[in-house]
C-alpha cells in the first residue's frame, strides 16, 4: 500500500476518498501530476497507453486497499454515517431500477405481450445481483456473530 488509511476520510458526497491530511493532498497532487504528465509525453500513443493505464491500475488497487482499511482508523460515528449514507443509495437504486422497469413494462405492453419480459433485461440482472450480494452479505454477517 502506497497510500495510508489515516491519510483519507469517507468522501462526503460521491463515493470514494477524500484527503485529510497533508500528506493526502500530496498523494493525490503526486496522482494527478502522474496522470497529466504521461498524457503530457511526447511518446507514441500506445507507450502512453501502457504507462497511463499502469499508473490507474496501481492507484485503484492502493484506493481499494485504503478503502478497506479505512473504517479501522474511522471512529464509530464516521463509520455510522457511512453505513447510514450507503444504505439510502443502495435504496433509491432499488426504487430507480424497479421505476425504469415499471415504466419499460408501462410502454411496452401494447407490442410485446407474448415475448418474455416487458422490459429491459439488464434491469433484472442488476436487481438480481443486488439480491444476491443482499443475501451472501447477510449471512456473512450472521455467521460473524
């Protein structure tokens, strides 16, 4: 890990991190500088490429790993708000999907009565691996305590 958990905090809007001491404003400068001096080089386009998607996938990897390291060095209360924040975003996107879905079958009915579902058949994928990631998550949790 290149990063350090203590560096960062819960993003308040969005997902993801946001610095918190001066050590992750420099992490991110460092990150940024990376970014846009490889764009910057005046190499060949495919050794840019290379570069730059290097230095993305060792910044996701070190976001992820900081990410699951953060609620130890969060107090509870962060920790909280954090669990509070994701559970209404995992809420609206069941109400937004179920929505599109109802209006897909809304529109539809009239023309596709005898061929499966009256709408999209991504939204039942993604409502199903919502699901699913439901279920495997609680009894995970169920069986830790």
């Amino acid at each position: 890990m290149i990063g350090k958990p203590h560096w960062f905090r819960y993003r308040i809007f969005g997902w993801g991190l946001a610095p918190k001491t001066w050590q992750g404003w420099v992490y991110v400068a460092v990150l940024a500088f990376l970014i846009g001096g490889t764009l910057a080089m005046g190499i060949n386009d495919s050794t840019k490429m290379w570069i730059f998607a290097i230095i993305i996938t060792v910044a996701v990897v070190d976001m992820i790993l900081i990410m699951s390291s953060l609620p130890k060095v969060s107090d509870e209360r962060e920790n909280y708000h954090q669990l509070i924040i994701e559970r209404n975003c995992s809420f609206a996107a069941i109400v937004a999907l179920l929505a599109i879905a109802l209006y897909q079958t809304y529109k539809n009915t009239g023309f596709m009565q005898s061929q499966g579902l009256p709408f999209d058949y991504s939204l039942l994928i993604i409502l199903g691996a919502m699901f699913i990631t439901k279920v495997i998550s609680t009894l995970y949790v169920k069986t830790k305590m």
